[in-house]
C-alpha cells in the first residue's frame, strides 16, 4: 500500500475506511505521526514496524485487535494509550519500542498479549485503571512491566482541602514535574483524582 514510502510524514485515514492492510506503512521511516479513524476495528499485522520516526498514535475505541508485529521497532515511539475496546495484542506488537517511556491500558481486564509483546519495552510507565494492579501484576507479559501505576478516574472528583499534590501527569499519563500548559492530571494524598487545565 505504503510500504518503503521514506518521504511519506503524515497521513490521515478517512472515515470510511474500515480495514487497512497488512504492512500498509511498513518502513516508512519518516512517518511521524497517522491520524486513525473511529471506522477501524484493528491494526493490522506489521501495519507500522520500523516506523522509527513515529512518535505518537492514538488509538481509537473502535480497535478491538492489535496484531502481530503492528508497531515493531518504532523506536521514536514514546507514549501510547491502548483503549478499552481492545481484547487482544498480537506477538511483537510493540516490541523493540525502545523509545516507550509510558503504556496507558484504560481496561480494568488485561487484554490477552501474544509472545513478546512488549519486549524491550518493560521499563516504560504501565498506567492502569484504578483497582486493576492485582490482575495486571500476574497477567502474561503485563507483569515484566517494571513500573506499574493505577490511575483513578478523574470526573467530578475533587480534593479534599488539607490533601497536598503528589503526583502530576498530562493527559498522556506522562509524569510532570511541575505545571504544564495544557490538560494536568494531579494526584492527592488523601487518593483523589483532579483534572486541572493549565493556562501557562
């Protein structure tokens, strides 16, 4: 499809497109960012290995597969949030992702990984929904993660007034060390949950 397109830097799927095939960007070295529409429903096999200029991805909730080898060797890759909706990673699908500093899963249930799914992507930031460590700490393949941190839900949840900050990420699940522009997620001590937008 797009295969060995080294000049190819973005692209953005229409609508209507349901399915995209197999290694349809594979080697595409200077992609650096793909917009997926809410009509696909899996990343196919290789569909973006060796995508080394690729840095983020957003996944939509239509996706319910990841497949083999879909994000092998992106190693410009930093951050991904994989959504509810998916139930299954295939083998190597984000292995070599050497660039990975946070995994977001937003399913309390572990979806199933195939063999090395995350291979040399262990030390990155494995951020799970609140009340879900137990199950993620003896799942296959989630528990080589080094790193796992639950995260609470954020709507209409307020601090109490005595809590102090503990914690700061953005909306990616990246920690911050101090305010950022943009949409803040800030940890009590008391357990609460805000979403705090910053102006500046």
């Amino acid at each position: 499809m797009f295969s060995y397109c080294i000049s190819l830097t973005s692209v953005t799927i229409p609508n209507s497109v349901t399915e995209i095939g197999e290694g349809a960007f594979y080697y595409c070295t200077g992609l650096t960012s793909v917009t997926i529409p809410n009509s696909v429903t899996s990343i196919s096999k290789m569909m973006f290995s060796y995508c080394i200029s690729l840095t983020s991805v957003t996944i939509p909730n239509s996706v319910t597969s990841i497949e083999h080898g879909a994000f092998y060797y992106c190693t410009g890759l930093t951050n991904v949030t994989i959504p509810n909706s998916v139930s299954s990673i295939g083998d190597l699908a984000f292995s070599a992702c050497s660039g990975l500093t946070s995994v977001k899963s937003l399913n309390t249930i572990p979806p199933m990984c195939g063999w090395k799914s995350f291979y040399n992507a262990y030390d990155a930031i494995l951020f799970i929904p609140e009340g879900s460590k137990a199950a993620y700490n003896t799942a296959y393949e989630w528990k080589n993660f080094t790193n796992i941190q639950e995260f609470a839900g954020i709507d209409n949840i307020e601090a109490d007034s005595n809590a102090v900050e503990i914690a700061r990420y953005d909306i990616n699940g990246r920690l911050l060390s101090v305010p950022t522009k943009g949409v803040n997620i800030v940890k009590y001590s008391d357990g609460t949950t805000k979403r705090e937008i910053v102006n500046k």
